[in-house]
C-alpha cells in the first residue's frame, strides 16, 4: 500500500508583511495630510469664532460694541435671514450688513429695493465689488485694498471729525455722488464713504474694514467713538449675519444642496488630493517591459515544471487551458508524422485529411478530438489525455 506524498501548495498572492510594506509609505503621508487639515480647520475655527457677532465675546466678536449702544439706550437685535432684515428697515433703524458679499445678486438687489427709501441707515461692512455696487450704487469698490490700518478721517462728516483717527483701512471706495461724504482716504481713495438716499431722509454708510467693531481693536485710536456714532444714531440697531441657512439665496427659496454648501475651496483641494493620489499611485504601480531572460540558479526537471503548472490548472479551475495546451501539443507532433507542416498543424482543413488517409479512421472523431469543446469535469480531461495518447501511438506504430 502507498501513500501519495502531499505537496506542499504554492502562492502567488502577497501576504499580508508585504502589503503593509509597499502601502505603509503612502498611508503615512494620507495620515499626515489629514491631520494637518483637521488641525489647520481646528486653528481657523477657533481664531475666528463668532467673528462680528453681537452675542460674541471672542476678539473678533463685536459684543463690547453691542454692550456700549445697550448702555446708550440704543437695542441691538441680531437677525440671519433676508425676510427679517427686509422687514425690520425702517426710519428708525440702523441696519449693518455684516458680510455683504455672502448675499447672492437676487438678496443684494431685495435688500436694496427695501432700504432705499426706508428713511434709515444702512451700514455695508467691507463690502467688495460684489455687492457695493448694487446695495450701494454710484459706489465702485478699488481692486487694490488700503496699505495702512490707522488713517486720519480728512472729511466734514461729524461723526469722522469728532471720532478723529481710527482703524479704518481695508477695501477702497470711489463715487460719482456729488453729496457723499468721503473718510479716512489711503492714497487719495476713501475708506468710508456716506451716501444720503435719493429720497426718504435715509443714507448708507460704507465702511472698508471691520476693525473698529471687533472686541479687541474697540478701544484703540478713535475705533469706539466712530463705531458708536455710526450704529447709534436710530434708537434701534438690527444686525445682518448673512447665513447659507436663508432658503431665499435660491431662486425658488429652496434649500441648498450638501453640495451647493461646500465652498470653492474644497473642490480644488479635492482635486489635488486626486491628483497627488494619481501620481503616488503612478510612482508605485509594477512597470510592465519586455521580458528578460534569467539564468535560474538551479536545474529544475521538466516533470516538475509540468506538475506545477498542473496544479495551478486544477487550482483556477481551468480545465480549458489544459484541454487546450493538450491539444496544441499534440497537433504539434502528429503532423511532422503525416506530412504536413508545422506551421499548418493548427489547421483542421490540413491536418485532419493527412491523419484520415493516414489512419483510415473517421474524420468527424478526430475533429472532435483534436478541435472540440472543452471538457466539462475532470473526468472528461483525463478521458482526453488518454485519447490523445492513443492516437499519438496509433500514428507513430502505423
């Protein structure tokens, strides 16, 4: 009795060493990129939280300011939607636009339509050009921002002289209004600009830096006496936080898409981190060239390269394959025996008549043995071998 020797299995997939070796490299640098990201959004967020909020005590808040107006009687009411800064403008109401630019043409142009004969002021913070030109117009903001933070106010706007010297700076203002009142210039263009309305006793104040309203700037220069006067003179201060939250920036007053909140800015780190991703990808795929011969370092018999590649057969299931390479190989031999070319062994209309004269047997047998399908179970590719083995013999004995 024998016993068969089991042989030990081959792979070629890599373990699991090895793929954390070729991928720990560019996890390594996904983790760094991620927590720097993370880091760097940490930083912002908490540097500029509540950044010209009334309620915020943080240094770019504006709570200070707020505190300063209630002690002076005047009411500070924060609103975050278009509908209620609309509704609250009226003659007795100062009406600041904290973040002008946020507003689409549609709210800019809304905005506008209430406030220019409400009889009121509207102040517009660091308005771009944007939106001045609508919530302001005659108003065109400068391209080039303000090289100085601390200017001398060189105007006859009471508020100005009186307040003297403030942290005004930022964006730059010029007008074809005769009327308007024109503050704190930098390099002969104005930083605050006072425009009276057309009609209703009302006027819109612009002002290019929001500095004189954050915590900590208010009590440097003349940065509280300018902002009091400015947002004090109506008993009532409505204060505009634009917010993505406001459904009336979509034409149809619908809510945003996930999408249509992301900023522009994701979208192009997005495509770095694809591109960068391509490119690390490109740096370690395999490089297919051309085949090279190799010396092996020892013999290896022919058996045994045979039984290997039995076994990577029967381990793909790829009873084709073997039928196939089966047959080829035994095309290859019978023809040389029966007169016809090698090149034309693969041939039926060649090979098969030769082997038919030859022999003396059935046409249709052979084709189907030496051109047919392939088999459907094992049983069948052992049956195969043996066929094709007896044919072989047949032929060389003949």
């Amino acid at each position: 009795m024998t016993a068969e020797a089991t042989l030990p299995t081959t792979s070629t997939a890599p373990t699991t060493r090895q793929v954390w070796t070729r991928a720990r490299g560019i996890t390594l640098a996904f983790v760094l990129i991620l927590t720097a990201a993370v880091a760097m959004a940490a930083v912002r967020s908490t540097a500029r939280h509540g950044e010209l909020d009334p309620r915020s005590a943080d240094p770019y808040g504006s709570r200070a300011v707020a505190q300063l107006l209630s002690d002076r009687g005047v009411s500070t009411r924060v609103v975050t939607t278009l509908d209620e800064a609309r509704t609250a403008a009226g003659p007795n109401t100062t009406l600041l636009v904290a973040v002008p630019d946020l507003l689409t043409t549609r709210q800019q142009d809304q905005l506008r339509k209430a406030t220019a004969s409400s009889g009121g002021r509207t102040v517009l913070v660091a308005a771009g050009g944007w939106s001045v030109e609508r919530l302001a117009p005659g108003v065109t903001a400068d391209p080039a921002t303000s090289s100085h933070s601390t200017l001398a106010p060189n105007c006859t706007l009471p508020e100005a002289r009186r307040a003297g010297s403030a942290d005004t700076g930022g964006i730059r203002y010029t007008t074809t209004r005769l009327d308007s009142d024109a503050c704190y210039p930098s390099a002969r263009l104005a930083t605050l600009l006072r425009v009276p309305s057309a009609s209703g006793g009302g006027d819109t104040v612009v002002l290019g830096a929001p500095d004189i309203l954050f915590n900590d700037r208010l009590d440097e220069q003349g940065n509280a006496s300018l902002a009091l006067q400015l947002l004090g003179s109506r008993p009532h201060l409505v204060w505009y936080l634009p917010s993505l939250a406001d459904t009336s920036a979509t034409p149809n007053g619908d809510q945003k898409n996930f999408l249509d909140l992301l900023p522009s800015g994701w979208l192009w780190g997005t495509l770095q981190l694809f591109i960068a991703a391509a490119l690390a990808a490109f740096w370690r795929a395999r490089r297919f060239g051309p085949l090279v011969p190799e010396r092996l370092p020892v013999a290896i018999r022919a058996s045994e390269t045979v039984e290997g590649r039995a076994r990577l057969y029967r381990k793909a299931d790829a009873r084709d394959r073997a039928a196939t390479a089966l047959r080829s190989a035994t095309r290859t031999r019978l023809a040389p025996l029966v007169g016809v070319p090698v090149t034309q062994a693969h041939t039926p209309e060649a090979l098969l008549p030769a082997l038919s004269a030859h022999l003396s047997g059935d046409g249709q047998a052979l084709h189907a043995l030496l051109f047919g399908p392939p088999p459907g179970d094992d049983a069948a590719l052992i049956t195969l071998t043996d066929q094709l083995d007896a044919l072989e013999g047949e032929v060389r004995h003949s």
